[in-house]
C-alpha cells in the first residue's frame, strides 16, 4: 500500500469549511468551546494577549495558538 504524507497549514482553509468536513465524517462540531470556568476559551485568548503584550515570556507555540484564536498577531 503507497503511503503520501502531506503538509497542510490550517489556515488556508475556512473554519465553516473545516467543521462541515468533519461533519460530513460522523463528527460532532461545536463552536465557543469553554474552560472548566465556563469562560469561552476566546475570552481567555484575549487575556492571555494582553498578557504577552504585556511582557509574558511564552514559546512560539503559544503564540501561534493566541494568535489563531484572537486573529491578533503577537
């Protein structure tokens, strides 16, 4: 069996298209996914923002997660 690995970056693509795909494979997609606090996970995003901005050391990762999140760049 041929075997293909593929590089695919998540932000080329739509997130209504990216949900309806994975729902078209049997998933269950819900939007504003909360903390154990049941604060939406974008309102901590945007805290945490502020919180770099504010001279937070964190690793690139993070970043990119804030970032994708808030549509802020860092």
């Amino acid at each position: 069996m041929a075997e293909v690995t593929v590089d695919v970056d998540l932000y080329d693509f739509d997130t209504d298209d990216l949900v309806e795909e994975l729902e078209s494979r049997g998933y269950v997609c819900e939007r504003g996914h909360r903390t154990q606090e049941d604060e939406p996970v974008e309102v901590i995003a945007e805290k945490a923002y502020w919180q770099i901005r504010d001279g937070l050391e964190v690793t690139p990762e993070i970043r990119d997660v804030i970032a994708a999140l808030t549509g802020r760049i860092l």
